[in-house]
C-alpha cells in the first residue's frame, strides 16, 4: 500500500497516485481527496522507498508504521510533538535501535504526522510487498518470460499478407 502513497516536496501531506500521464502524475491528497497534478520537475518519493536508520541497519518505513500501529492499537498518536525528550521517548519506544544521532527530531515529526494521516484516512495496511514472499517475485519474473517466448514464436509464424484479388 506504502508504495501508492507519496510524498511531494515543497507540498504539505500525503498524496494517492491516482494515475500515471506523459509528463506528470495524478495524485489525490489524502487528507481533502483533492485531485492535482504532480509535475515531472517536482521531487515526489514514495513512501516504500524510505527507511530509518538505526544502529545496524536501516528498517523501512512501514515497519516503523506497523510498530506504531501495535503501540497505539492502531490509534492516532497522541504526543506533545514541541518536546523533543518525548519525541525521543516515543521512537525509543516504537524502534528501540534507532540512530538518535542521524534521526532528528523532525525526521520523528514527520513519521508521526504521515502515521496520523494514514490512519486517520482509513490506510492501516503497512505489510510491504517485499516481506510477502521472495517466491511471489520468482513467480512473477518467470511469468514475465513466458510471454517474451510466446511474441516470438508468433512473429516467427506470421505470414504475408497476399494481395487481395479485385
């Protein structure tokens, strides 16, 4: 779900990609369900492609959302987000191993804030496709080759068009 939910530089929230155009994107605000463009000179990142950092290694960002998620029981988050102790409290509390020297107190800011518009638009499904299954993407690759084969075979027995008798 992560991976339709995008964030757009310079633009406040959330946005849904609604649909993909020549030179730009079709995006809906999940907040106001507003529909606006997105242009190719805008700085827009899904969701799926950001991760924390922590200690060993750095944990996707829908991982961090399921353990808030778990803390909250799927409730908005509830937090003075102006005192930096608890900010940091709270995170410690949802990834223990967080690297409290590369993660600010706006980068927490920012989770919370993403966490309450997602769940305050009903979008509490955080499992990423990646943890699915590595078969799934096996499957897939190996679908994607079969239709190759099949193409060229068909283009190997296409016959001429002959002309048409007047």
């Amino acid at each position: 779900m992560l991976k339709r939910i995008l964030s757009i530089s310079g633009q406040p929230g959330l946005f849904e990609l609604i649909a993909q155009g020549n030179n730009s994107l079709i995006v809906e605000d999940v907040e106001t369900k507003r529909r606006k463009p997105a242009h190719s000179n805008d700085k827009v990142i899904s969701l799926a492609d950001i991760a924390i950092f922590t200690e060993d290694e750095e944990v996707s960002l829908g991982s961090v959302f399921e353990s808030i998620k778990k803390k909250e029981n799927g409730a908005q988050v509830e937090i003075n987000v102006k005192d930096s102790e608890e900010l940091h409290k709270f995170f410690a509390a949802v990834l223990p191993n967080y690297d409290r020297v590369r993660v600010h107190n706006n980068d927490i800011k920012k989770v919370i804030r993403w966490y309450n518009l997602l769940t305050a638009a009903g979008k509490t499904e955080f499992v990423e496709e990646s943890e699915a299954a590595p078969a799934a993407a096996e499957a897939k690759a190996e679908a994607a080759e079969a239709p190759a084969e099949g193409v060229e075979k068909k283009k190997r027995t296409r016959k001429k068009a002959e002309p048409k008798a007047e």
